[in-house]
C-alpha cells in the first residue's frame, strides 16, 4: 500500500543567516553555518513531484518552498489462521447465499479478495495454519499401533462397571472411561486403577427410541420427539459388550457432513442434514506443539506481483482438520513477525491471529498466558479476529478475545458473526486492520545530512489551511495531545519522523496532509 502525504520543504538561507526563527541556545555564528551544500536538500527520501524543480534562494527571503510528496512507512502482516475442525461448521442460509457453505469457505473468500484487491497491492503478507501436525502422525487410527508414541483416542482406559437392571430385568454391564475426563492408554501398564483395563473401543451402544435404560450414571427415558433413533452413550469393545441391553449393538459413530449432529447406521441423519459418514478416531500426537513449526511461514511474507498467486494457491489447498493449539501458534506468528521487523526496520509490521474458538491443546491454554505472548511481541501489534457464532458471543468470547488484542497494542479484538454474512465480514475486519495499521511515521534518508534540530511539521486541512504540531521528544510524551517526534536507531540518530496518535487520526482518515518544513529552528512542546 502507498500513501502519500505533500511535503513542503522550506530551505532556509543558513549560509546568509536569513532564517526569521531566533536561533537556539549555543548556535554557530553565520559565518559559521553550514552551507547548503553541506546540507543537500535532495539528500532527504522525499519523492518529487512531476514538474517539480529546485528554487534558489533569493535575496532578501527568509524561506523558499518545494512542495514533494513523501511515502509513509509501509505496511506488512503475518496471519496466523484457524485450520481446526471447527472451521469446517456448516454457516446458516445468510452465509451461503454468499456463496460459502461453512466457515472456512468464507474466510478463504475474504482472504483472496483481499490479497488481490489494488489497495492491498503494496502490502507484504505472509501466512502460516494452525495445527501443525507431527511428521510422520496421521490424523485417523484404529489403534494406537498406528501413532507412533502416542495413542489413538479409541484406546481408553476403561472400567467394565454393571448396574441394576429396570424392573427386575437382569444388571446391565458397561465398559465406561475410566476417570472425568478418560484416560487414553496403549497397553494395560498405562491404567493403573482398580479394576481398569486398556482396551480399544469401537462405537457406543446405541438404544431406540422410547427404552427405559439403566445406565452407570442414572436411569435414562431415551425419549426422541424425532423419527429417528436417539442414542444413550455406553461404551463398547465389541458387540458382547451390549448383550442384555434389547435393540442395541456396538457400532462406530458417525458424522453427518453438514450438521454437528452425531449418527451411526442406526441413528441417521435428519432429512436434508446430509449422509452419515465415519467419524475416525485420531492419534493424540497428531497436533505439534512446537513454536518453530509455527514460526515457519507456510507462505512467505512478499510484496512481489506474484504474492496474491502464492497466497490463494496456497489457501486453496488446505483441508481443516484437528484440534487448536492457540499458544505456540501466536507465538510462532509473533517470532515470525518480530524476526521480519528487525531484517526491515523501514517498514511497519502487524500479526493477524484468526481463530473461530479457543485452545484446547497445547500450552498455555489460558487467556492471561496467551494475552503476555501477545504483550511480550510489542512493538508489533497483534491484531485478534474473531468467527463467533451466537452461543460464543453470548457468552464471553469476545471479553476474552479482547484481552489479547489489547495486550497486543490493537485495543480491541474484531469479531465477525457466523450467523451473518461472514465472508463480507471477515473482509471488512481484514480492511479495518489494514486501515488501523496505516503508518503515520516518514521516512529519513539513512543517508542524508539532515541537521534535525532544524525540522518542523505542521498538519494541513483540505482548505489548505494549516496547524502546526510541535515535537514532544519522544513517543512516551505524546498522550492524547497532537505533536510528533523522531524514531531513533540504536546509537540514537533519527531515521524516522513520527506523528502522535491523535494526530494520526486525521491523517488516516484523510482529512489532512503532512507538511515537513526543513531548515528552520524545531519548535517543542
């Protein structure tokens, strides 16, 4: 993206000491001051203007002006996007009209239009997914045998548990998990409880609608008020395991394809909701945990005329699939970034983290780890996008989202509705961010001669009437009051000249133009 401000130099007479501003404590005599030559103004990285040409100074003026347009500091990102399961939840009629069927669809959408569109043609991107797997791990098993050091999720720990059968009929028996929460295992040594066992299951028993079922938990009415079977989940490991229980059998569950709703061959989808189709158990090491393997970019951050083909080839070829690891993934975003910003210190960086849900694996999960990861990147700025549906916001999905959007400098998190029109949603959060970022800081020639105790800036509207702002030293000083001041290098010279925030404003929104004045006295606050 190019942004141009006009820029009036104003080229004072030093050598004739004809600058009409006092001169500051401890000057040198005329006689003594530099000359232009010394200080070429054509050594500042300004840009003329077409027709634009050198004046002389004459006789008897104070300052002669040169009215040039300069670029502000350029724009890159790194996003970070949700590639989990979720994103595969159907979107309601609203979303699909728009030609996207679920949440990933949208998003991929809003992202090829923004890539390619011509005021983000200027703007590096780059762009990593999240989850990464593990080399070597699939996603689907039918036991641990095939996940390496981990265990497939059928492998449990399990109790074979028996409870009283309804009305004097015989006890039922259960395999249940073994634990709140089941303990995945790959042989016997790894379930230590009384009574525990490892086994590999294949399904639930599966009960019709209307049986009264005794269960290790309580007695539960399989009441369904539709035609097809409702389930009560009682694990099993093989058909055995269901005797006993009448109309039941051990059978893998399912998915319907276009809705949350579980099924299996005796519990069907609801008309319209898609085919039943296997659900597949997967291998608890599938996801890696590893920050670098975030860090590395899937694409490439590029600012080439080619960079919009990487990027939707690239987005195309993905396949949401497996469980979300927030916290190495913005840190990897943020190590990706921070490393970009200090090999381009003349541009501008930001991380955009997309994520429709929070993490479930991987450390840390909890929202005060992930908002010190996104503090500790400062001073790039972590920008948040939220794909919430209404049950999320409902809740305090957006109150958590912006606890790390506000660590990470961009004050609040953007959270688009799936219940919406969510690929022109998504859209327009990516273009708010790209107009938030906008750089209100100009660029130095590294290699001018500049004197800096001899530059002013002054704000102007599109009257052409003009405000001047005074420097405030540094950016800790700005507040809320207008006025700039100088981005320094490590040993301290200015390379940048930067407008405070609420200055800015105006410049972003276009309601003014900066005007750098060269050659007299700085004027401060």
């Amino acid at each position: 993206m190019r942004t141009r401000a006009t820029i009036s130099l104003l080229a004072c007479a030093l050598a004739a000491g004809s600058c009409s501003d006092p001169e500051p404590p401890g000057a040198l005599p005329a006689s003594q001051q530099p000359t232009d030559d010394e200080f070429p103004i054509g050594d500042v990285d300004l840009v003329g203007q077409p027709g634009s040409a050198a004046t002389a100074v004459q006789p008897g003026e104070s300052c002669l002006g040169e009215a040039r347009a300069a670029e502000r500091i350029g724009l890159d990102m790194f996003l970070m996007l949700d590639l989990s399961g979720s994103m595969l939840d159907p979107l309601p009629a609203v979303g699909r009209a728009a030609g996207a069927t679920n949440k990933w669809d949208a998003v991929r959408a809003s992202l090829e239009s923004f890539v390619q569109a011509p005021e983000t043609s200027e703007i590096g991107i780059g762009l990593q997914y999240f989850p990464q797997s593990n080399p070597g791990v699939s996603f689907a098993c039918s036991s641990s045998a095939q996940c390496g050091e981990g265990a497939c999720t059928n492998t449990l720990c399990v109790i074979h548990a028996q409870s009283g059968g309804a009305d004097g009929a015989a006890p039922l028996e259960f395999l249940r998990g073994a634990g709140d929460q089941g303990t995945l295992c790959r042989t016997d040594l790894d379930c230590p409880g009384v009574g525990e066992s490892c086994q590999s299951l294949l399904g639930a028993c599966v009960f019709p609608a209307g049986a009264l079922v005794d269960h290790p938990e309580g007695r539960f009415a399989n009441v369904s008020d539709s035609p097809q079977t409702s389930f009560v989940s009682a694990r099993c490991s093989s058909t055995a395991d269901c005797e006993g229980v009448p109309g039941t059998r051990c059978e893998t569950v399912g998915l319907c394809s276009l809705s949350p709703v579980q099924c299996s061959d005796s519990v069907p989808c609801a008309p319209g909701a898609g085919q039943c189709q296997p659900f597949p158990y997967t291998c608890s090491n599938f996801t890696s945990c590893d920050t670098a393997r975030y860090a590395e970019p899937g694409v490439a951050i590029d600012r080439s005329s080619t960079r919009a083909d990487q990027l939707i080839s690239s987005l195309r070829a993905q396949v949401p699939l497996g469980a979300t690891p927030t916290g190495p993934a913005l840190a990897g975003a943020l190590a990706q970034s921070q490393s970009w910003a200090n090999q381009h210190p003349e541009r501008q960086m930001v991380t955009v983290l997309a994520t429709d849900g929070f993490p479930t694996v991987c450390e840390p999960l909890e929202i005060p780890e992930l908002a010190e990861l996104a503090r500790g990147g400062l001073p790039v700025r972590t920008f948040v996008i939220g794909v919430f549906s209404d049950e999320d916001l409902d809740t305090d999905g957006r109150e958590r989202l912006d606890q790390i959007a506000s660590a990470g400098g961009s004050e609040r998190a953007l959270v688009v509705n799936t219940a919406g029109d969510l690929t022109s949603e998504f859209l327009a959060a990516l273009n708010q961010i790209r107009s938030t970022a906008v750089s209100c800081d100009f660029s130095l020639d590294a290699g001018a001669r500049l004197d800096f105790d001899r530059v002013n800036l002054r704000l102007l509207d599109a009257a052409g009437s003009a405000r001047e702002l005074l420097n405030v030293g540094d950016a800790a000083a700005c507040g809320d009051q207008p006025g700039w001041h100088y981005v320094r290098d490590d040993s301290g010279v200015p390379v940048q000249v930067s407008v405070c925030p609420s200055s800015c404003e105006e410049l972003r929104s276009g309601k003014a133009s900066a005007e750098l004045q060269i050659g007299c006295a700085t004027r401060i606050r």
